[in-house]
C-alpha cells in the first residue's frame, strides 16, 4: 500500500478532516515531551469512536502497519513517541474524550481513554465524588495514559496507582477485535483478569478505549503540612509514625531535598519558601479527614508537636487555609519544571522497598559525589510508596549538555544501586523506549521470557507500539 492509498483508508475510517498528513501538523506529535526523542510519522490519525479504532486497526494488520498510541504526550520515557522511519501511524486519543456515565451509588466512574485527567476529577466531583488520582500533569494527560503507564501520583499511599483505581476496561486487539470488559464489580472471579495486562503495557498488547474508575466519598477537610528534617532517615521514621498515628487518613508523603531548594527559587522565585534555613530534607504530609477541618488540624497539629517533640524533626508549618495548603503543594509540583528550566539534567524514577530508601539515598549521593563531583543530588518524590525521582544535575557553572554526556554511566551507577536494594528502574514513568535495554539488565530472565510470550499472543505481528517496553524479537 503506498502512501496515498494509506491515507485514503485512513481517511475512510475516520474522516478525512482526523487524519494529519502534513510535516508541521505531525510535529507536535512525534517528540516527546522533555524533547529528548523526535521521531518521524506517516500519518496521525484520531478516531472518534471505539469503532473507528477497530477500523484503523484492522487497516493495520492487513497491510502490516505499526501504531504507535498516543494521549496527551506528556510521558517522561519516550514511549509515545514514533521512530524515525516515517512508516508509523500516530493513533491519538484525544477525540474519545467523552465521560460515558458517572455512578454515585456503586461509586464508579466510565470514561473515555481520552478524557483528560482533570476534566474526569470534575465529573467526579460534580456527583459529590472524588477520583484520587493526581499528577503535576493532570491538566493535560489522559486517562488511557494514565492507564498505560499504570500512572502513580501523589496521593498512591493512601488510594494506590491507577491499576488499583480501575475495575474494567474497553480494549481494541490488534487485529481490530474489541473486547468489552468495562464492568464495575469488585469481585469478579471468572477467569484471567486480563484488564491487567493492558495496564502499564504502555500500547503494546491493544489499545485501551475506555475504562470504569472507582470513585470515593470525598473527605470533609484536608491539611497539609511541611516539616524539616535532619536526614532522610529522619524522614523514613517520620513516615512511620504518621502511618501510626493517622492510619488511612494518611494520603500523601512527599519528600524534597535540599538541592531542589535553590533551584526551585532561583526559576520560581514568586513562589514563597516557608523556611529561612536550608536543610537537608523536607516532607510534605496531606492527611484527609472524614469528620471537620478542627478535627483534621487538631490531628495534624498534634502528630507535628510529637515530631518536634521527639527530635525527628526540627520545624514545621501548617497550611491554615485551602489557599495556603495549594501553596505548600504548588512548591513540590513545580519541582520538574524548576529543574527543567536549570538545563539538561539526568533524571531517575527508581522505587525501592520504604526501609531500604534511606540506604539507597546515602549510598547513592555518596557513590555519585565520588564519581562526578559538584553534582547535585536534586532528588524528591512519593516517599509513602517508595518512589524516588533521584535526579542527577551538573555542578553550578558547568556545562549540562557536557555534563549529561556522561549519562549512561550515571544511570548504570544508579540503577546498580537501586537492584541491589531490591528495587526497580521505573516506578511511575514506564519504560517506553528510555529504559527498555536497562530494564533488560536488571530483570530476572524467565520473567522478561513471559512477557515476551505475552507480546507473541496478543501482538503476533508485533504491530503495537515497536520497540517499546521490550525488545523486538529480531534484535534478541
């Protein structure tokens, strides 16, 4: 099939006017979003229904078409993002953006893979229920990306990621077939639970359609709270006091590092650091309260007071307001966007068991300090679920570009680190094309055998987003 005659198809399944064929309207569509992978496309196609999907799909088995998947394009590892051969389609998501029905009663949510994160957390909201996940880019990212990368977020520790928030999914196989599994049961004991090899497959087995969500109660009051610590030993005993003292009300426990402070201030400086000393590590703690926003600060105060009391920490504030708490929150979710504006950097999204995070830190910061000096250890993250995002930035006053030539050795040293504390390489972001030969490392062989017998099942052509997650076949 040439080119014309592919977009003329294209074109009939889904209408001409949703099919891109010139180079400045398939830009956008072929880098990723930190603009480390730019690739190359055929064409970008958006279907706008689960049927046009079907029709692209069988369209490109027949005359052997790879697809690569797309949402909102905010993935951190590449996986989203075409090859350079101009011989891949882009299947975007972003016309299947409808909210199919909301629930209250079985507290269940059905949309679709393109609705965007946000605009899902309203229509839960506007039946007086909440949808708990919660990204940096929630103002842009989809749901089926979400999905597909089996996204984490903030508020993991207290709802989990999004494989645990999801009962059912919609699916189009690669041969164009649709498999309607959007059932919102909690139990539902029939057979395989194939909605979960969909999530975190990152459009590598089928393309993810539309999903049913759990929703939950929202609680009657939040409060946050930033506390300065010692160390980040410090931070872990914390963490395990608060999970004591506030058990389930407990929804997030975040953790920056001093090196982010700088940078955070030097990029965002209208942004107001409630501490005048820098110290080593802060946590950000959000507890959910199901009774009164006087019962909520009467904890929050009381669990802070034993802290200081007990000399794991050594400052602290508490937002008095909505305002105030967005503005503790706004600090750690513009975290990303300060160290981008600093210049190119090494970026790491690792996890490692809670009780070995303080172990892995140390000896991370000390291996890189020995091995590139002046670095600057800017790390943050989800310390609730053991999810670091251990960053790497050039010494002040050097060149990134040069500093980040020297990336593959830092990741090896890092990931090393990481294996060795029985952790893993990607927590949250995915594999996608980044970390996809790393991974291959660190994986234990009959398990990577499996997933590649998976990918051989449902993807037998190997037409679903090549070269991502696994390597293919031909290449070992």
């Amino acid at each position: 099939m040439n080119r014309s005659e592919l977009l003329a198809s294209l074109a009939a399944c889904v209408g001409e006017r949703h099919v891109l064929t010139a180079p400045t309207d398939i830009a956008p569509y072929a880098v990723d979003w930190r603009r480390k992978y730019v690739g190359q496309a055929a064409a970008v196609v958006s279907p706008g229904s689960t049927a046009e999907v079907a029709a692209v799909l069988q369209l490109a088995t027949a005359h052997r078409i790879p697809v690569v998947t797309q949402g909102g394009n905010t993935g951190m590892s590449g996986g989203a993002t075409p090859d350079g051969t101009g011989t891949q389609i882009v299947l975007s998501t972003r016309r299947l953006n409808r909210i199919r029905q909301t629930d209250a009663l079985n507290d269940t949510i059905e949309v679709e893979a393109g609705a965007v994160l946000e605009a899902v957390q309203v229509a839960a909201s506007e039946v007086g229920r909440l949808f708990p996940l919660a990204l940096a880019a929630q103002g842009s990212c989809t749901i089926g990306g979400n999905l597909a990368t089996n996204a984490g977020g903030t508020a993991v520790l207290r709802y989990g990621n999004a494989r645990d928030l999801t009962l059912g999914l919609e699916v189009v196989t690669p041969d164009g077939r649709i498999w309607n599994g959007l059932r919102g049961l909690r139990k539902d004991n029939t057979g395989y639970d194939l909605k979960q090899l969909y999530i975190g497959s990152e459009g590598t087995l089928g393309v993810i359609t539309a999903a049913v969500l759990k929703l939950f109660p929202p609680p009657a009051a939040r409060r946050t709270a930033m506390l300065t610590l010692p160390s980040i030993d410090n931070a872990v005993q914390l963490l395990n006091r608060v999970r004591a003292d506030l058990g389930p009300a407990l929804t997030a426990f975040e953790v920056i590092s001093a090196a982010c402070v700088p940078v955070l201030q030097r990029h965002f400086p209208e942004m107001r650091w409630p501490f005048e000393t820098l110290v080593p590590v802060v946590a950000l703690i959000e507890m959910s309260d199901h009774e009164s926003e006087q019962h909520a600060r009467d904890t929050l105060s009381f669990v802070l007071e034993q802290a200081l009391e007990d000399e794991i920490a050594t400052d602290g504030v508490i937002g008095e307001s909505v305002a105030q708490s967005r503005a503790l929150w706004a600090l750690r979710e513009h975290l990303s966007e300060a160290q981008a504006k600093e210049g190119p950097h090494i970026k790491h999204d690792i996890s490692v068991p809670i009780s070995r995070v303080a172990a892995f830190v140390d000896a991370a910061v000390k291996h890189v300090q020995l091995g590139f000096p002046g670095a600057r250890m800017a790390w943050f993250g989800h310390l609730g679920d053991g999810n670091l995002h251990f960053n790497v930035l050039a010494p002040v006053g050097t060149d990134a570009l040069a500093f980040c030539a020297g990336q593959g050795d830092v990741n090896r040293l890092v990931h090393d680190l990481v294996h060795a504390h029985s952790g893993s390489i990607s927590a949250e972001h995915g594999l996608g094309q980044l970390r996809r030969d790393e991974n291959a490392r660190y994986k234990d062989g009959v398990e990577l055998a499996l997933m590649q017998g998976l990918k051989q099942a449902l993807d037998p052509l190997g037409l679903m987003n090549p070269g991502k997650v696994l390597r293919p076949l031909s290449a070992g």
